[in-house]
C-alpha cells in the first residue's frame, strides 16, 4: 500500500487525516448497514443450502469491506503520525 508522502508541496497532514477519518466513519456506517442486512432464512425459502451461500456471500462482502476499513485506517496512522511529527501548527486545524 502506498502512504501520502508529505511534504511542504502537498495538502497539509491533518487535513489528508481528516480525510481518512471521514472514510473510516463512512465504512464503520456501512458495516452496521451490512451487518444490519445479513440474509435471513425466511427470505430464501427455497432450500437451506441457498441461503447458507447467500449468508457466505454476504460475509464475504463483510470481509472485503473490513479490509478496506484496515487498509484506511493504515493510512489515517500515517497521517496522525505525521501531523504529531508536525507539531500543533498543523493539528490546530483538527
């Protein structure tokens, strides 16, 4: 994974930090969205092993999505690390 490489040039640490929390809150929301659609039973009558794939096929999504979630959050620690670095100057935005 490739981080933002901070520099003088580019946009300031703690607003690329706030960035990525917005993104973290987003996929934090989406999970309690998924978690919330987890298939059930009663919605695929048709036999016990469709709906078995379908709740596979569902967590799978979960998973794809927690991983992105880790991947993001890799990302905000690089940039909380470099807003630290920084010193309050560039924190005082947050």
């Amino acid at each position: 994974m490739k981080l933002p490489i901070i520099n003088l040039n580019g946009t300031k640490a703690s607003i690329l930090l706030e960035q990525q929390i917005q993104v973290i809150q987003d996929l934090r929301l989406a999970l309690g969205s998924l978690a919330e659609s987890t298939p059930h039973g009663r919605d695929y009558p048709v036999e016990d092993s469709y709906w078995r794939a379908a709740r596979q096929e569902h967590f799978a999504r979960m998973i794809k999505v927690r991983e992105i979630l880790l991947e993001v959050e890799s990302i905000a620690e690089h940039c909380s690390d470099a807003v630290a670095a920084r010193g309050f100057e560039d924190s005082a935005v947050l």
